[in-house]
C-alpha cells in the first residue's frame, strides 16, 4: 500500500477494529465537519457499537502521536449484501491520502472475501472523493426522512481479481 504518514509525520498503520474502539469511532462520526449544518442531523445519536465492530469487517488507520496511538479514520465493509457502509477521516487527518489507503485496504478486504462489487451509498459532499478513488455512479439512493431528509449519490467499487 505505500508508507503514508499521519499529521504528525510518523507511520499510519491500518489494523482490525476493536470493540474499545467503538468509543472513539462514534466519536470520529459524530464530530465530523463534513456533517456540520444541514446534515448533522444524520449523524446526531449516530453510534458505532462492540456488537456493529464484530458484526462487520471494521478497520481502522492508526498514527502515533506525541500522545500515544491515535485513530485517524476508520471504515466498515459489510459483507452480505456488499456495501461500504462507513468510511470517516478525522478532519485534521483530510487531504493526506489516509481515504485513498483505506479505500484501497477495503478493496483488498473485498477481494479476499470474493466480492465483485461493493456498493457505497455517499455522503453528497464526498461525492467527488469516491470519484478520485475509482468508485462509478450508479445511481441516487432517495431521501429517507427524519434521518437522512436529502438524495444522495450511489456509486459501486468494481472489485477485480488478483
């Protein structure tokens, strides 16, 4: 995958989740500044629990700060039916590929698993991310009001073989 560095230089590892991370998981998802405004409504409550990170195949990127260990971003690979359900970036994290080796780690998952495809139904702000990342439009999933009151873009990571 490439050596990648966190915010503060060092090395990011990309490990299995835990259910002690459930914590600061729900908290990378409820503080996100991408859900700020309108659309904090979605992750308002929002929780990643012990029991979601054994149920699916949940990962997180790891950097080593001055402070210990820090999760930078995390995402979850819900086998059947095949969909990224969750990928987040700590905001101070963004713009430093962390997403790009996360997604490129999910794909690797994915194959392993013997997927072909893997369905991502995005948030519209990070609709241009999954673009850069390879992911093709496919469609838009309809509002689902009180939680998510606005459409948003569908895409699908084609998963090829080794």
């Amino acid at each position: 995958m490439g050596s990648r560095t966190s915010p503060g230089g060092r090395p990011i590892t990309i490990r299995r989740a835990v259910a002690r991370d459930a914590k600061r998981l729900t908290r990378l998802v409820r503080g996100s500044g991408a859900y700020a405004g309108k659309y904090a409504a979605a992750v308002e409550g929002y929780r990643v629990g012990p029991d979601y990170i054994e149920a699916h195949r949940t990962f997180v990127a790891v950097g080593a700060d001055e402070h210990g260990s820090r999760v930078l971003g995390f995402y979850s690979l819900v086998l059947a039916p095949p969909e990224l359900d969750l990928l987040f970036v700590a905001d101070e994290a963004q713009g430093r590929g962390i997403g790009r080796q996360l997604v490129a780690h999910m794909r690797s998952e994915a194959r392993a698993a013997g997927l072909d495809r893997v369905r991502v139904v995005s948030h519209a702000p990070a609709e241009d991310f999954y673009h850069r990342v390879g992911a093709v439009r496919t469609g838009t999933a309809r509002a689902d009001p009180p939680a998510v009151a606005w459409d948003r873009p569908e895409f699908e990571f084609r998963i090829l073989p080794d």
